[in-house]
C-alpha cells in the first residue's frame, strides 16, 4: 500500500490544469480597443462561445437556455469593415436548459427535429461598423428555414492570449429577436412566447 501513495500524489500533479501552474498576469489581456484587432480570419472559441435564448413561460417567467459549443470563423479586415464575414454553425444536440428532461424533448421531431436538423447557420450578408458597435445582417438557417435576421453587435476587447503561442483574441456581444413561428417551431405557443431574444457572446482566436 506504502508504495501506492507515491503514485498516487505523481498522478495528481499530473493532472494540475497547465494554466494553474503558468504565471498569471496582473491584468486582464484583452482591452477595449479595435486599434488591437488587425486584418486576418479568426475561428470561435467554442468553449467560451454562448447562445443564449429567452422565452417567456407561461405569462409567468423568463426561461433562458443556451446553444453551446458553435464552431465557424471571422474574416475582417479594419480598413474595410464593410467586406468582414461572418459565418456560425450551431450543433443543435447541444441545447442546454436547466431541466435534462426538456433538453430531451428540444431534440424531438414535433420541436427542433434534431435528427433531420442537426446544424443552425448564419450567414453575413452585411457588416456596418460604427465606432465600437457593428450591424451585423445576415441569413439565419433553422429548422430547414432560413430567414434574415440583424444582430446588433458591441465590441468587448482584443490582446494576445497569456498561454501557448499567445494567440490574437478577441471578442463581441450581440443581440437579436426572432420569431419561432417563422422557422416552423410553433410547439406550446403561446403557452411558450413566439418571441425568442438571443444574446450571444461570442470569442475568436488568431487562425
């Protein structure tokens, strides 16, 4: 048993996360300035990439869920903001609310049809840029249905990132409401609202 202990405590050091053991900076490396973010095509971070949806319950609550873990990129270019890109795509299987059970039934044929729909996409079709806010247009693709749809969008911050080749990072907060009667989605309206507002905040990194 004496000889497990070591092996045990080896184990355990092994495991210790990479970034506990890196120096921590003193301040937070992204900053709110668009003089930071250059020219070049930048993936999601798909773990710090949130699409959070509301809908009004029953008259009587504001129900939130989110679509985690979008893949997609960015392609900009600050001299000409107007040619950026935007492209996402949603993995509807990872739907998340805070009942296991309703993110089951969010999965069936009479709701989202993941089956026949595994993916939500949007599309930019246009980008306008003012300051630190951008008009981001584009085509949302649900449910087999694909609408316009216009988020408005806030800058947060831009830097390198602290830990291994210190990537260029940067990222944006955006809101839109849409119609789930407009996609096909009409299950439990209007016990549940037809309205949805999202938000997303959304994260990139250097390619």
């Amino acid at each position: 048993m004496r000889h497990l202990i070591p092996l045990a405590f080896l184990a355990a050091a092994v495991a210790v996360p990479v970034v506990a053991q890196m120096s921590m900076p003193t301040e937070a490396p992204g900053k709110l300035d668009p003089k930071r973010v250059v020219k070049g095509s930048y993936k999601i971070d798909p773990d710090h990439t949130q699409v959070v949806f509301t809908v009004n319950r029953l008259g009587f609550t504001e129900f939130n869920g989110i679509f985690a873990e979008p893949i997609g990129t960015v392609t900009l270019d600050p001299r000409a903001p107007g040619t950026s890109k935007v492209e996402v795509t949603i993995p509807i299987a990872k739907v998340r609310t805070s009942s296991p059970e309703l993110d089951k039934v969010m999965q069936a044929a009479d709701f989202f049809d993941s089956t026949k729909f595994p993916t939500a996409t949007f599309v930019s079709t246009n980008v306008s840029v003012a300051g630190t806010n951008a008009t981001i247009t584009g085509n949302l693709t649900l449910h087999g249905v694909t609408k316009r749809v216009v988020l408005k969008a806030r800058f947060v911050g831009a830097g390198n990132e602290f830990w291994g080749d210190k990537k260029l990072a940067f990222g944006f907060a955006a809101t839109a409401s849409i119609k789930r009667s407009d996609f096909g989605l009409t299950n439990s309206i209007p016990l549940v609202s037809d309205r949805v507002d999202l938000k997303i905040n959304a994260g990139f990194e250097a390619q």
